[in-house]
C-alpha cells in the first residue's frame, strides 16, 4: 500500500516536528518574538555576570542560593564575549535545543505508551505550538532545562521498563540528580522516593537498580554536605524561608502582625512586606557576617546594581524568617491555607501568564489569546499579566485536564497496586503520576506568585497521561460496538 505522506509524515517524523519548529519559529520571529537578554543582569537566580564570566568555578562552588547547574550552563554561554548579538545567537541555539528535544522526547514517549504514532504526533505538535512554549524558549530561565530533564527521565525510565540494562538505569539516575543539581523544588527525597519506585517496579533487577542510583544519589548529598560547610544549612538553597513567608507571615492581616511582635510572639522582621528585601533592609544582620574573602559571599550588590541574594547574610535570614513562618503556621494556620489556596489557582493559569514574558506575548497577543481561550479554556484575557491572580484567569479546561490526568494516574496505581502487577506502560504511567504530584504539592505548598511556571514543567506528563486515557477510552469503545 501506498504510504500518504501528506496524511501523516511516517516515514521520518522527528524531522516532520523540527520542521515545523524551524517554520513555525520564523513566524513568531517575524511576529517579533526575541530573545531577552535582561534577566541575565537582573534574574534572582542569576550570579553576577561579571562572576559568571571571569570567576566562574569559585563563584559556582561557593553560590548558596540555588544549584549550580544553571548559573553553569549561563556562564559557559557568557564565556563567549559580551556582544549581544552573539549572546543571543548562542542562547537562542541552546533554547531552542532544548524545546525540541522537549518535544522530540514528548512524542517518543506518548507513541510508546499508547502504540499510536498519529496521536503522540499530534500531541507532540500542539504542545510545540503552545504559546507558554514558545515564550519561554525566548527567555534565559532554567524553565526550559527543567522541562527537557523531566522529559528525558521520563522516557528513560520507560526505557528500562521495556528492556532493563544498568547503563540506562545510570543514565535515568544521573538526569534526576541533574534535575536536582539545576532546581532546588527537587530534593533527595524525590530521588529516594523515585529509586524506591523503580526498584519495586523492576524486581528481577532490584540490586543494579539501587547500584545504579548509588553514585548520582552521592554525589546529590555533596552538594546539601558543600551548602552545610558554606551556610550550615543541609539545602540546596538557603531561600526557603523568605518563600514561604509570603504564604504564611506575611499572608497575616498587619494589625495582627504588628501586635504579635510587639508581644514578642514575631521578629521584627514580620513587619516587612517583602520576604527578598535589600541589604539595607536588614542592616543589623548584614553587620554581623564577617567578610569570607569569597566574592559571591560578600558583595551585597552585584556589577548590574541588583541585589545579590547568594550574600551569606541571607542565610541568617531566611533562617529567621523560617522561624517567624512556622510560628505564623502554628497559631494562624487558616492564613497559609489561604495562600495555598490561592497558589493552586495560580497553578491552574496559562504559563504565558507571566508578567516577565510581557514584551513577547504582545507581539503574539492575537495567537496567544485564541490559545488561551480555546485550548485553555480562560474567560478573561489578561493583556497585561502580573503576579496577582484576577477573577477570571484560571483556565477551565487547564483545571479539568490536569483534575483528569490526577484522577486517572491514581486509578491505575490503585489498579496495580489492588492486582499485584504492573506493565511498562503502567508504571510509566505512574511514575508521571508521582512527578506530577510532587510539583503540584510541593509547589504550591512553599510558593505563591509563579505557580503557572510551575505547572508548565509536567505540562508534558499531563498530555501525555490525557492521551493514554483517550487512547484506552477509543478502544474500548470499538470493542464494545
């Protein structure tokens, strides 16, 4: 039979799906989507580029405030010069790398589970197609090499479930620890959890599993064991405070806040209004860190004038403002309910509802708004997003596939578990399960504000769960008739 090339790209669609990326890309560039250099000199999570250029191992070592992995690859990038257009050059080529694998690795997966090569097509080309995708390719985050890492562990793991060898075990386990060395919403925990997994999943191969997960998990804990010698703090970030301040301190009314401190039940530091505030703002104990000759530790600002939150003095105060949080919790626990209510509304926004994506989503805005409204179903468009969620903003069908993904997953773990055996495609299936959930509770369990970006990572999970779930529906159906 005469294969219809023009019906479905058989023969090659991995080269079907870059080509449409490359054409697609050219539009929105025509569109006037850019690549933005700013948040290099003003992200958060950025070292200073001066750091990153000339001092990079020292600073990358010493940098308590993130992982390092992603300052790494951004300074490997601004190691080639400060011309800009050649830093655009190289970090749309990187970005755009990691959107393809992305969507390379979302097909793979998605025609693996569900034998379907014209749906895992389809899924794979509207997600590349997604507004949220294409703006935030367009940005130097590590949203983009957070979504690329959960893919690949994601189809590696399937991997070993279809046909086990160690080195594909080694590899799974080296992504999650990259994972973890590049985000610090993933900790050991997550890994131990995962390894535990697959060990119960692949019993024949129990012993290679944990031997695979070995070295990665050490080299994991060198990295909390590196932190504890630096800040005395066993994390991989020494911020968590200062985050989940805004769900619980500062979520408290300030005539309350006022009297609790002033009934010593608070620290001072409950009356500010924002947990990430200058050095200035918490003079009395900056003054009290002494200089470590370490310049990543003891500048207060960095070259571009922005506020430098690797200072080691902001380890005393994330650790205070932990403390002022958990008593926040303790006796008005109705407050972080609240924001954690809140936060999974957020949750549940289109990712390009991000107010540092503004200038590329108005370029886009007719595109983005059919997206939005049709395939995330949101009454109101905001055309100018900001951090704050608005009546009207949530995405109703966002809501419903993600309720459906959850629900689902749970179903077939249940399942499993209920029958005592598992396929690789099930297990698959729950591993999805088991990241999506962690995201989701531990995202919106210690942040408010960026939860949409968060979700966007396992918005791929999500898909392809939804699509496993149609896929079974459909041939269910056509064995009943």
């Amino acid at each position: 039979m005469k294969k219809d090339a023009f019906h479905y790209p058989s023969d090659h669609p991995a080269l079907w799906l870059i080509g449409i990326y490359v054409i697609s890309r050219l539009c929105f560039f025509a569109a006037g989507v850019r690549f933005d250099l700013e948040p290099i000199a003003t992200s958060w999570q950025l070292l200073d580029p001066v750091l990153l250029r000339e001092n990079l191992a020292e600073s990358l070592f010493y940098m308590p405030g993130q992982p390092p992995l992603y300052n790494l690859v951004i300074g490997l990038v601004l190691k080639l010069g400060d011309d800009p257009l050649t830093l655009t050059i190289a970090f749309r080529a990187l970005y755009s790398a990691l959107a393809i694998a992305s969507v390379l690795l979302l097909y793979s997966l998605v025609r693996k589970l569900t034998d379907n090569p014209k749906l895992a097509f389809g899924v794979a080309t509207l997600f590349m197609l997604t507004p949220a995708l294409v703006l935030y390719e367009a940005i130097p985050y590590y949203t983009l090499m957070i979504l690329a890492l959960l893919g690949t562990i994601a189809w590696l793991f399937h991997l070993c479930m279809e046909r086990f060898t160690f080195v594909r075990a080694l590899a799974l386990f080296f992504a999650m620890a990259a994972l973890i060395y590049t985000r610090s919403m993933f900790q050991w925990q997550w890994f131990v959890v995962l390894a535990l997994f697959c060990g119960l999943v692949l019993p024949g191969h129990r012993k290679a599993v944990f031997a695979a997960a070995l070295v990665p998990l050490v080299l994991v804990f060198a990295l909390y064991g590196k932190n504890l010698m630096v800040t005395g703090h066993f994390a991989t970030s020494d911020w968590m405070g200062m985050s989940l301040s805004k769900l619980t301190t500062l979520a408290i009314d300030k005539p309350e806040r006022e009297r609790m401190v002033a009934a010593g039940t608070l620290t001072d530091m409950a009356l500010m209004d924002f947990p990430f505030n200058t050095p200035e703002a918490y003079a009395d104990i900056f003054d009290k860190v002494e200089p470590t000759g370490i310049t990543v530790l003891d500048q207060k600002r960095k070259s571009t004038g922005h506020v430098n939150y690797n200072h080691l003095a902001y380890a005393d105060v994330s650790e205070q403002a932990l403390a002022d949080a958990i008593t926040a919790v303790r006796i008005h626990p109705e407050f972080y309910l609240q924001s954690m209510g809140t936060a999974w509304l957020m949750f549940m926004r289109p990712s390009s509802d991000y107010p540092f994506l503004q200038d590329n989503r108005a370029a886009i805005e007719p595109y983005s708004r059919a997206f939005s409204l049709l395939l995330a179903g949101q009454p109101i468009y905001p055309t100018e997003p900001k951090f704050d969620l608005e009546d009207g903003q949530i995405g109703i069908l966002i809501t419903i596939g993600y309720t459906l993904a959850v629900l689902y997953g749970l179903f077939v773990l249940v399942r499993c578990a209920i029958r005592r055996r598992v396929s690789a495609v099930d297990a698959t299936l729950i591993f999805l399960w088991l990241n999506i959930m962690y995201v989701s509770v531990i995202g919106n369990a210690f942040e408010v504000d960026e939860n949409q970006r968060f979700r966007f990572a396992v918005n791929p999970f999500i898909a392809a769960t939804l699509a496993v779930l149609a896929s079974r529906i459909v041939a269910t159906l056509r064995m009943r008739s």
